[in-house]
C-alpha cells in the first residue's frame, strides 16, 4: 500500500531524530536489512513518546502504553554507511489509542513509512488517554493534518 504522498515529505513531520546505519544492519544483498529497518522505526517511536509523555507525564497520570499495531512500507533501498533521519508524528488520536506516523530519510529521499498504534491501558485492557495527553498528543500532529 502507497502512502498519502504528503508522508513522503520530511516538513510533514514535527519530530526527528538521526541515528547512523551500523555494517551489522547489511543484507547479504549489502542493503540496511529490514530488522534494522524495525529497529530505526522504534527509535523515532521511542523519541516522539519520550517528547510527548516524559517519565513525569506519565507515571503522574498512570499511563501504560502498548503496542497494538505496527505497518510498514518499504519504499526505496536504504543503504551504509550513513545516517537515517527519522521522522515522525502523530496520524490520529483515539479515545485509548493514537497513531504514530514515522518515515525513514535518507540523503533527502524518504526509503519507508511505518504506523503504529498505541494503546494506553489499566493493565488489563484499554482506558482513555487522559485530557492533558491528548493535548499533548494535539501539539504534535503532523503538519499536513494540522
């Protein structure tokens, strides 16, 4: 599935973080594997969650947050040495779940796009994202949706 061509675009993004592709993450075809790939996605989906609901944030509003969904789209070959730019944002927010929007960039071009759902819980099962999350939530939407 092709993403929303605005995805593609590293403005659309409000977060970003760099991190280095490592020889350890090549193929046997010499391309950053897609293990790796997972692995760079989770960076940016650790980055933006760390911005949003720092530990204060969230331990003051007993929020517990996992995964429930993880989609990924391989758009372009991403290669080492060099650095991956990870970008990312929030797609939708829910009652007890968002989506964070991620992209990978390389050299300028975006290699791949991944969505990932959260879901906060009391443990046991799904509860709202309380008021104040989701005003935090809010102010890091992506530019394209603002």
């Amino acid at each position: 599935m092709k993403p929303d061509p605005k995805r593609l675009k590293r403005e659309t993004y409000p977060l970003c973080v760099t991190v280095p592709s490592r020889f350890r993450d090549l193929d046997t075809l010499g391309h950053i594997n897609n293990v790796a790939i997972g692995s760079f996605y989770e960076e940016g989906r650790a980055h933006l969650n760390r911005t949003v609901f720092p530990p204060q944030t969230r331990h003051a509003h007993a929020m517990r947050l996992l995964i429930a969904d993880v989609h990924i789209a391989y758009l372009r070959e991403a290669h080492y040495p060099g650095d991956v730019e990870v970008r990312a944002g929030i797609l939708r927010i829910g009652t007890s779940s968002y989506t964070i929007a991620l992209a990978l960039f390389q050299k300028g071009e975006c290699v791949g796009t991944c969505e990932t759902v959260l879901v906060n819980t009391d443990g046991e099962r799904p509860t709202p994202i309380p008021h104040e999350g989701r005003e935090r939530l809010e102010a890091y939407r992506l530019a394209a949706l603002r």
